[in-house]
C-alpha cells in the first residue's frame, strides 16, 4: 500500500527560559516533522510523557524499535529524539494532566495578571498577585501529592523548580500554551516582566490539538475520579459485609461454646448416670447371689425337717 504524503508543520514555539544555545525545555524543540509523523508522535509523546522520568527512556525505546519494525523510520528517529523530563518537569506535567480544572484557572489568572501589567491596573495586579501566590503555592503542594501517589515524590528543590514553571506560565503565554501540553522535558523560568498581549489584541485561543489534549484529560481526570467514587463506595460495602461477618462469627462463637459447656455437662451427667447404673447391677447381682444361696439353704434345712419326721 502507497505511503500517505507528508506536509511540513511548521516549527514548535519556542517558550521562555530555554536560552539560545542548547536544547529547549519544550518536548518536540530543535526538530522539524512531517504532518503523518506529528499527529502519531503526539500520541505517542502523550503516553511517554505520563511515565515516571525513570521509566521514560525504556518506554521511548520499546516505542522507537516498534516504529523501526513497522518501517517508519522518520518516525523511529523522531521518538528517539525525545528528551526524558526531568523531576520538576515531569510533575508540572502531571499537574497539567490530571489537574485539568486547576490548570484552566491558572491559566486563565495568567492572562488576567498579564493584562493588568499591560494596563498598569495597579490595584487589580496586587489582588491578582495575591491569587498567584496562593494558587502556585497550593499547586505545588498538589505536585508533590501527585509525585508521591505516581511512585516517586519531588523534593524541595524540584518543588521549588514547579513553582518557577507555573510563575512562567503566569507571566508568558507562550510558556502557558508550552505547560498545557503536559510534555515538558525541564522546567520553565519566567521572564523578568509580563508579556502582555498586543494592542486590542485577544489572548490566543489554544489549537485543535491543544483543545482535544485539554478535553481528554479532563475526561480522564472525571473517569478517575468517578473510578474513586466506585471504589471507595465498594470498600464501604465490603467493610460493612467484612463488619456483619465479624458479628456474625463472634455470636457464632459464643453459641458454639455454650453448645460445648452443655455437651460437657451432659456427658458428665451421662458418666454419672452409667456409674450409677454399675453400681446398681452389681447390687443387683449381689442380692440374687444371697437370694439363690437364702434358698438353698432353706430348701436343705427343709429336707432335714422332713427326714427327722418320718424318723
């Protein structure tokens, strides 16, 4: 079957803090791919990048000999291009995955700070900063959460690293648009100032692409968390059930000893009565023992008489 033709995409953003002369924090930076090759590297990007950083680059592997074995070797060679993320980066993307309405809100207060410094609102950009300081901090928290419940808790310093990440994402659109992918390799650092949009300018609306990530995972987020409900739900019943079972088996118990101690009791009883029962049939043997020999006597004392009577 014919190869499908490949269009050029055009090239990745490129978002703040990545410098000029090295690779860039942005999973597909320093590269250009064909329009087939992008739409299966972001799938499989998708899956990689909610790996553990410690799983990454086995997982790239196996994905880079798969696309060698189906002959795509454009594809092959992409994937394996792939950076493995570091901690920081790795649990930025986990907020932005499995937080899908938490990202929404910083997203949207990043775009709210960055119109506020355009316009030198300077009473709204105090209220916004106290919102960004409370919401980074408590996302952080979440990041540590989410680290240690995927096998692998950050530690201060890469807390430290998330936050810097989600304050450039408060302050550059281009690192918002970069951080709501969920694919970072390395943490983002913000600019020093805000970048506001242009003159009468909307806020940039993310891409299809971007939407159908954005709406997957929150989809994903509500199967889990309705997974959460259903299993919390069928741990109650089976404590409830494990509960009745305990009552059940201790009244069990309790009958099944008393049954005993009346079985104990019985058979005593039922020794007594067979002790007394021997007693009364060796008294039995003994009185016709006395009987037979009462009468054997008196028959011979009988014989007697009769013989001195004749005499």
């Amino acid at each position: 079957m014919p190869r499908r033709s490949r269009v050029s995409a055009p090239p990745q953003p490129r978002p703040p803090g990545c410098g000029g002369g090295g690779p860039g924090p942005h999973w597909a930076e320093n590269h250009r791919v064909t329009g087939e090759v992008q739409t299966e590297l972001e799938d499989i990007a998708d899956r990689l990048y909610r790996l553990r950083p410690g799983d990454f680059t086995a997982a790239r592997d196996e994905a880079v000999a798969r696309a060698r074995s189906d002959g795509d070797r454009e594809l092959a060679r992409t994937i394996g291009r792939l950076r493995r993320p570091t901690l920081a980066a790795w649990a930025s993307n986990l907020l932005a995955r499995q937080l899908p309405q938490e990202a929404d809100r910083l997203l949207s207060l990043g775009e709210a700070l960055r119109q506020a410094h355009h316009e030198l609102q300077g009473e709204e950009l105090r209220r916004l900063a106290h919102r960004q300081r409370q919401l980074t901090g408590a996302l952080a928290r979440q990041a540590v959460e989410l680290t240690a419940a995927a096998g692998q808790r950050i530690g201060p310093d890469a807390q430290r690293e998330v936050e810097d990440t989600l304050r450039a994402v408060l302050a550059d659109p281009e690192a918002a648009r970069a951080w709501a992918e969920g694919r970072l390799t390395r943490p983002l650092h913000a600019p020093a100032g805000f970048r506001a949009p242009a003159e009468g300018a909307a806020a940039p609306l993310p891409s299809g692409g971007q939407r159908r990530r954005r709406n997957e995972r929150a989809e994903r987020a509500e199967r889990a968390r309705e997974a959460a409900e259903a299993a919390e739900q069928e741990r109650r019943a089976r404590a409830a059930e494990r509960d009745a079972a305990r009552a059940s088996a201790r009244d069990a118990a309790g009958r099944l000893d008393d049954a005993r101690r009346t079985a104990e009791e019985a058979a005593e009883r039922l020794r007594e009565a067979e002790a007394a029962e021997r007693r009364s049939r060796e008294r039995l043997a003994e009185a016709e023992e006395a009987a037979r020999a009462a009468a054997a006597r008196a028959e011979r004392l009988a014989g007697a008489a009769s013989a001195a009577s004749a005499a």
